[in-house]
C-alpha cells in the first residue's frame, strides 16, 4: 500500500492540544499579557492544522519545568487527546527540557519522526540542525510530539508530522 493511501484518513475528528514551552510566553500569559500576539511558533502550528483538516485544537502555554511539561501531557491523555504538541525546549540548553518530560511519559517512541526532522533540518541549516531532539511517541490513544519552537522548525515540523496523525490514530484506537 503506498503511502498516500494511508494520508487521506480523515482528521477533522482529531482533537489536538498545543502548548508552547516558553518561560517568557507563560509569565506573559500569567500576567494577562497578549502571550499569543509574541508566539509565532504556536500561530503557525495552528494555521497548518487548520490547512490539514484538524479543527479541534486549543493553545496554552508553559514554562520549561518537567513537572508542568508531564502534568499538561498526563491531562490531555486523560481527556482523551489524539494529538500533543509541544512546541520549544527540545534543545541542549539546561532549561530545555521538553525531551526529558515526554521520554518519561510516553509508551513507545516513533523514531523516525526525529530523525526525519533532523534530517531535513540538516539540509537546511547544515550541522546545527542535528542538535534538535525533536520527538514522537505514543501512549495509549495519544500520539505526543516534542519539536523546536523556532518558526521555520515548528513548519518542517508539522509538515513531516501532519500526513501521518489520521493513520497513526486510527491504528491506535483499534
């Protein structure tokens, strides 16, 4: 079967929840500040969802704590979520921890999604595109999925993780 077959599953049943982990973007949240207004990365996640079919999405925001990071993941899990998306802290700085919070929640990685990312991150921004960990698993019925929060990243991002939401929830509802 080729893998365009698998693409065309349909997904404007998917519920999907963003979070954006950014210290800066949650104080300004906390703060009753226009957190949306400064995130770029989250409004174009949005925007490729729509363009997919998803319609069913929120947006939030959090800091770079593992605990706040597992606590939002483990919630969404709970209500059911299909797609979790985390977008920023997937680098190699200390507060960047996006990775560790996902590693320990999830049941089963798909691998091929980071490496994919960084793959084509590496064609466009040479060796720098491999210090990324991008990353994608799965628990229960809830695919969870950690990418960079740069613009240019978060759109290769959902541009190799899209085509394949509806076949790999379909697989995991079964």
């Amino acid at each position: 079967m080729a893998w365009q077959e698998h693409s065309s599953d349909p997904l404007e049943n998917i519920v999907c929840s963003v979070t954006v982990v950014s210290d800066s973007l949650f104080q300004m949240q906390e703060m009753n500040e226009d957190s949306e207004e400064k995130d770029k990365s989250g409004r174009i996640a949005l925007e490729k969802m729509v363009d997919y079919g998803i319609m069913k999405t929120n947006i939030d925001y959090l800091p770079d704590e593992v605990s706040a990071l597992k606590a939002k993941i483990e919630s969404e899990i709970t209500l059911n979520t299909d797609l979790i998306i985390l977008i920023g802290g997937t680098g190699l700085a200390k507060r960047d921890v996006t990775f560790e919070a996902i590693s320990s929640v999830i049941e089963k990685e798909i691998p091929g999604f980071g490496e994919e990312f960084r793959r084509q991150s590496y064609q466009q921004v040479g060796p720098f595109g491999l210090m990324s960990r991008a990353v994608a698993g799965i628990k229960k019925t809830s695919i969870i999925v950690g990418i960079p929060g740069s613009p240019k990243a978060t759109e290769l991002a959902m541009d190799i993780l899209l085509p394949m939401v509806g076949h790999v929830s379909q697989l995991l509802r079964k």
